[in-house]
C-alpha cells in the first residue's frame, strides 16, 4: 500500500505524507510534510508546507498511532502541492470537460 493521507496529530498538527505501511501500533509515512497556514496579508490565509523532522536522517518516519486524532484522504489541491514539493510532481488536473 502506498497512498497520500493528511493525519490529524492530537497535538493539533497536520501531517501529510506517502503512507507506506500501517500496522496496528504506527503508520510508516514517506517525506512526510507539516501543514501550516500562513499570513498573506491584507487579512488573507494561505498553508504553507515544511518538512516534518527536517533533521532526521532518512525520508522515513513511524508515526505512533496513538498519537493520531485522525487521518484522511487530502483535498486534490493539498495533494498536488505536495506532489509538487515532495512526490512525483504529477499534478491531477480537476474534473471536467476536456477542450482541445
């Protein structure tokens, strides 16, 4: 198995990465990535992107199971800008008629 998932940590942190393995006591996640929202000015809110434990060796983290409050899959949106920083750089265009 290996799939993108958002995992809601019980610390109120956003994690997203390429879950690999599950087992019953932690999640194997692939360059996982922190989800943090920004301040773009004038009011507005954007999330920015950061690696998560940006000084571990390897791109391979576990993820205790206990510490997860939830997990999902992302938002097409999330899980381009995420493939366009950490994964393969293949951005799923929306859904809709096709013109050309």
């Amino acid at each position: 198995m290996s799939e993108v998932k958002v995992y809601k940590m019980i610390s109120g942190e956003e994690v997203i990465g390429n879950q690999i393995t599950e087992t019953d006591t932690h999640y194997t996640v692939d360059k996982p990535a922190s989800i943090m929202m920004t301040d773009q000015g004038n009011g507005k809110v954007g999330v920015g992107i950061a690696p998560f434990m940006p000084y571990a060796e390897g791109e391979k983290v576990d993820i205790n199971r206990l510490a997860v409050a939830a997990s999902a899959t992302p938002a097409s949106e999330m899980l381009n800008e995420y493939n366009r920083i950490f994964g393969s750089g293949l951005i799923v265009p929306p859904k809709g008629i096709l013109k050309g």
